[in-house]
C-alpha cells in the first residue's frame, strides 16, 4: 500500500508531465498519451488525500475501542455471522491468510485505478461519471470515517491480525495520527462495489459479471483479515448508494430550476417594458412648444 507522501509525490509527477506533454505536443502519440497522465495524476492525487484523511480520525483508542465493542454487539444482536467465525475456517492455512493479506493490501486501489484507466481509454463517455462517483463515495467514506473505530482485531474479541501475524501489516502510527482506527466505513468495500458497477454499464461483454467476484471477494478478505466488520461494509454500500442518488436527482434539480428561471425571463422583460420613464421636464416643455 502506498504511503500518502509517496502517492501525493507521484501525482505531482505525473500531473506535471501532462500538463508539458499537452502544451508542448508535437505529434499525435504524445496528444493522446498526454491526458492518460493527466488522470493518472489526477486519481492518484485522490487516493493520496484518501490515504492522508484515515490518519484524521476523531478521539482517543480507548473511544475507538469501545465503538468497536458497540458494533460487535449490535452485530450479535441482529444476527449476523459472526467474523470470529469466518476468520475461525482458514487462519491456520498459512499461505491463504498471506494471500487474503495481499488482496487486502493491493487490489482496492489496483483495480480500481485499473478500471478507471480502461474507462478513459475504452468508454471515456462513462468516465467522468464513474470519477465523479468515486470522489463522492469517498468524500462521504472520509467524514464518517473520522469518528474513530477500532477494527475487530483491536478489540479483544478471539479475532487474530492476520497481516501482523504474518508480517505483512501495512498500518503504521504515522505522525498525523494511527489510521488503523478508521475501520468505520470500509473504502475497500465501497470501492470494489464501485469496480463491477463501472465495468457492467459500460461493457457489453458476456464476462463482465465475473467483476462481481472482486466484490464477493473484498467482503470476505477484508472480514477475514479482522480489518472490518459486516456493518463496515454495509454502511460503505449505503454511502455509495446515496452518491448515486445524488448524481441522479443533481441534474434533474438544476434541471428544474433553470427551466423555472426560463419561465419568469418574459415576465420580468414584460415588466420593465411597462415602467413608466422617468419625468423630465425640459423634454416635456419642448414637446409643447412643437
């Protein structure tokens, strides 16, 4: 997983590049190649703030703890299954927990910035709608993220750091604050919901369905690894539900109200049509003289 300082580095980079390749431009490669770097650049800016926000996250451990406890048991009281469980099946299977622990690690932001760069490419139409609803998703992921939450694996319950156990842990106490205690939503969750969404309404290929299979995929690893419970990914794919309801209903608002402000235009012209002119006597006096 890259590092917040790492990625915003390389945005820079590559916003830089473009920006030169698409002023400088001599030929049609370098017109072309010019705006893939742009949004490389652009998506990796995101995924920096992403990475620099879950540092953020409000209040103390022990407040995060005792959230996580609160979850655990709203869980148990709705019947969920339980992730001690799940977790219970498969954590003595050394080489699948290290392979649930590189999934975990890599494939949210991997295949999603691979999904947006076959978007730019291969259906740029659906492009900027899939980008808008990846930064409102994450927008929203980020503020609620900020209420800190102790994942599973810090709270006592019988659930085993996979990633530590294995050496493979990519949480650190950076200097802006532990982002390991913003496991409420999950942007894992929220993003590889995003992947299927995107590639199913653009292609038109009989295997498209198969990107379900990341979805399924990420619930399950991201419960497995004790990084999240079930209601993190519930309340991810509500968020990501209300992003979409927004990019719907947006335009149809703006819709309303322009064609409201189109209505009243002939009034107000009307109006001012009919305002007496102002008296002047001068111009009065001269009429009557003629």
């Amino acid at each position: 997983m890259l590092a917040w300082r790492t990625a915003a580095a390389g945005a820079v980079f590559l916003l830089v590049v473009g920006a030169l390749s698409l002023r400088f431009a001599r030929g049609a490669w370098q017109a072309r190649v010019a705006p893939v770097l742009r949004e490389s650049g652009v998506i990796l800016a995101l995924y920096a703030l992403w990475q620099y926000a879950g540092g953020l996250s409000l209040g103390h451990a022990d407040d995060a703890v005792g959230r996580g406890h609160w979850i655990w048991n709203t869980e148990r009281a709705w019947h969920l299954p339980s992730e001690a469980w799940l977790q219970d099946g498969v954590v003595h299977n050394s080489a699948f927990i290290q392979l649930c622990n590189v999934y975990y690690a890599t494939m949210h932001f991997g295949l999603l910035i691979a999904t947006l760069m076959w978007l730019f490419l291969r259906h740029r139409d659906g492009y900027p709608r899939v980008r808008m609803t990846i930064i409102l998703t994450t927008t929203m992921c980020l503020l609620v993220g900020m209420i800190a939450v102790a994942p599973p694996r810090l709270i006592h319950v019988g659930m085993v750091d996979t990633a530590a156990a294995h050496g493979q842990s990519v949480y650190t106490v950076s200097a802006i604050g532990a982002d390991q205690y913003c496991a409420m939503p999950s942007v894992h969750v929220a993003w590889a919901a995003i992947v299927p969404l995107a590639v199913i309404t653009a292609s038109r290929s009989k295997w498209r369905w198969l990107m379900l299979l990341h979805f399924v995929a990420t619930v399950y690893v991201v419960v497995v690894t004790a990084n999240h419970y079930w209601a993190d990914g519930i309340v991810a794919v509500s968020l990501l539900g209300l992003a979409l309801l927004v990019q719907w209903a947006a335009p149809r608002v703006l819709g309303v109200l322009s064609l409201r402000r189109l209505m009243t235009a002939p009034e107000r012209v009307a109006a001012s049509s009919e305002t007496p002119r102002d008296f002047d006597p001068d111009r009065d006096d001269d009429m009557r003289v003629r």
